[in-house]
C-alpha cells in the first residue's frame, strides 16, 4: 500500500485560516485533499500526471499549484505564518545550488536553478534543530556569487541583531550595509584579508542551524531537484514546505 501524504488536524487548524475566501467561480473542491496532494508531490517529485488518484483529478491539484503561485497565495501564506516578531536575535544566510532538471529548461527569463535562504531561530531560544524557522528566501542563476542575493535577503527578514555568515559574504560592501543597520557581523574573514577581522567563534557555531534547514528542505524531491521551469513555481514549493515543516 502506498503511503500518502495527508495535512493532520494541527496543521489544517493552522492553514485554513489563510486560504482564500469568496472568490467568483465554481466552488472549489477539497482543499485539504488538494493542498495534501500537493504537499505529496512536493516530496516524491514525480511527475504531475502520476499523482495518486487518492487527491482527485492530477489536473486538479497541479492547476491549484500552478494558479496560487501564479496569484502569489503560497507566498502571502508564507508570509502570514512567518509574521512580524520584532527584531530578530540572530539570523544565519548561506546558499545552496540546486540541480536542475532537463524539464525545467524553456521557461521565460531563462534557467535560474540557484537558491538562496535565510534562516533565523526566535529570541533567547536554545539552537535545536527543530526550531529552526526559515524567514525569506530568493532564487539566482548558480553562476552568480552567494553575497549578490544577501541585501535582498536582509529586507525580506526584517530587523535582526546579528547575521552569522561563512567566508563567501565576507566582503567590505555587505559588512557595510550591516554595520549601517546597526547588525553585528558574525562572519570569519577569508585569508586574503588583512588584517583579519575578529568575530564572535561560539557563536558562529550556531551556523549549522541553516545547513541542517536545507538538508529538510531537500527532503522535499521537488525541492532537490528542479522539475518545474518557472521560477515563481519552484519558489512557491520551497514556500509551501517550510510551511508545512516549520510554521503548522
């Protein structure tokens, strides 16, 4: 028997709220059935057409994905459970390259298999794993330098006190933009520069928080590798399963 994938009561509690509500047209079908077939689709990275029949019509749940993404509704839920919680302690940026599929060439704006991620864990909270929270992400081409996407990054996140960082952002324009916005450095310097700039050891431990995030992320094969050519449709996945894992 296959195993499926199915939304617990928790984590439809916490998502029904966020769905859209009085829209013209036919009545939708199953929500939670549809957005389960889609979080499962998300994981398996099988081809549309081959989801169960379990969650309905395979057209049914890819034109759901494709239509929210396309309106922006899996971003804005996103952003609806990530909320506002005041000035972030600390945050971690790193990036990881993303393999892409033969399916995910043609689409318009050309192939943009990079993804970058910010990762942050609430105030005064100990660094498990487990609570980690994922807070913005973008995506690049993998021929472009990590540090490109990182003042993005830092919009999207909102305030925070302090950003750990490896060597790859170690550079005099992104120490800048932090140390303009009153954010402590927590980056090693790369050999190159001298002299070194000291920097917080114990607390750049706390870094492997957002390694360990993207080795979850990756447990999505959608996510793993990128079936879909459009860019908004990958990022709104990578958007669907962090809610999914972290924010329900």
């Amino acid at each position: 028997m296959r195993k499926l994938y199915w939304l617990s009561d928790a984590e439809w509690f916490r998502l029904e709220p966020l769905l859209p509500r009085g829209r013209k047209g036919a009545h939708r079908v199953d929500d939670r059935r549809v957005i389960s077939g889609i979080v499962h689709m998300l994981r398996s990275g099988a081809r549309w057409r081959d989801c169960p029949a379990e969650y309905g019509p395979y057209t049914t749940v890819y034109n759901r994905f494709n239509r929210w993404s396309r309106q922006g509704i899996w971003l804005a839920m996103f952003a609806a459970v990530t909320g506002s919680t005041g000035v972030i302690g600390t945050a971690a940026i790193d990036s990881s390259h993303i393999k892409a599929h033969r399916s995910a060439g043609g689409g318009k704006g050309g192939l943009r298999a990079g993804d970058r991620s910010l990762s942050r864990r609430p105030n005064n909270d100990a660094p498990r794993t487990e609570r980690r929270r994922r807070s913005a992400t973008g995506s690049a081409p993998g021929n472009q330098h990590d540090v490109t996407m990182a003042p993005e990054l830092l919009r999207l996140a909102g305030p925070i006190r302090r950003l750990l960082a490896d060597k790859a952002y170690d550079t005099n324009k992104l120490r800048h933009l932090l140390a303009e916005h009153g954010v402590e450095a927590v980056i090693p310097s790369i050999a190159r520069r001298k002299p070194l700039i000291p920097y917080d050891p114990v607390l750049y431990r706390q870094r492997n928080l957002i390694e360990r995030m993207f080795g979850r992320l990756k447990d999505f094969r959608r996510i793993a590798t990128r079936y879909d050519k459009l860019a908004r449709n990958f990022l709104a996945g990578i958007a669907l399963a962090a809610t999914v894992t972290w924010w329900t």
